[in-house]
C-alpha cells in the first residue's frame, strides 16, 4: 500500500500498450548508442489529480537487478504553467520539466532524484523502467 504523503498519484500497471513499441525503440537505441545492456521493461501510467504530487525520491538505489534507466512521456494536452505539476530533477542546478503532450524525459534512476510537484489540473504520465 502507497503512503499518500510520500506519493498521490493513481497508477495501473500495463501490459500491453499503443506505447509498448515506442518503449521498446528507446531500448534497442539505449543499448545502440549507450551500451546499457537493457533487457526489459515495466510500464506504469500514472494520474494525478489536482494537488496530487510524490515527494523526492530516486526511482531505484546502485547495485543488484535493479532499475537502471526511468523514461516518462507525458499525455497532457493544453498543459499550462500555472496547471504546476512539474518534474523537478534534483541534479546541479535543479531542472523542472513541464509536462507538456509527447514530451520525453530518460534520467539515470538510481543517479537521479526527483519530484512531482503538487499539480492544479489533472496529470497523465506514462513511465518506463529499463532493467539490466
């Protein structure tokens, strides 16, 4: 069971998904082009409604059969700033990602943390995590 003061989102696992494809071209050119050796990948689409938001955190910690690689696209047609919910990624300085329709964002999960800030409007985000 989540804790709802760490994370407020609605998640469901997908096994097959219109994205599924596109998930697994982002693997094959991860492996291509960064030598990952990224074998698999689970897919959660996640909502967040208004004053939803999850806490920072790192997707996954260094070492054993672990996540290694996070990608989140985002399904938000007419997002404005004001709707919030932005993807603060703790790295030097800090970087807030709008989550803006057909945007990628493909971050290290154990190098990187981030959050969810609190979001005014209805968020959608389907995210991938990449295995060894």
């Amino acid at each position: 069971m989540k804790n709802a003061d760490v994370r407020s989102d609605l998640t469901v696992w997908l096994d097959d998904s219109p994205l599924t494809p596109c998930f697994e071209a982002l693997r094959l050119e991860l492996n291509r082009t960064a030598y990952l050796g990224l074998q698999r990948f689970d897919l959660q689409l996640a909502r967040y409604d208004a004053g939803a938001r999850y806490v920072r955190h790192r997707d996954a910690f260094p070492g054993g059969d672990n996540r290694r690689v996070t990608a989140i696209v985002y399904l938000n047609e007419a997002w404005c700033p004001e709707h919030g919910g932005q993807l603060r990624l703790h790295v030097e300085p800090p970087v807030d990602v709008e989550p803006v329709l057909d945007r990628l964002v493909v971050f290290l999960s154990a190098r990187v943390e981030h959050e969810v800030l609190p979001s005014n409007a209805e968020r959608w985000a389907v995210t991938a995590w990449y295995y060894g």
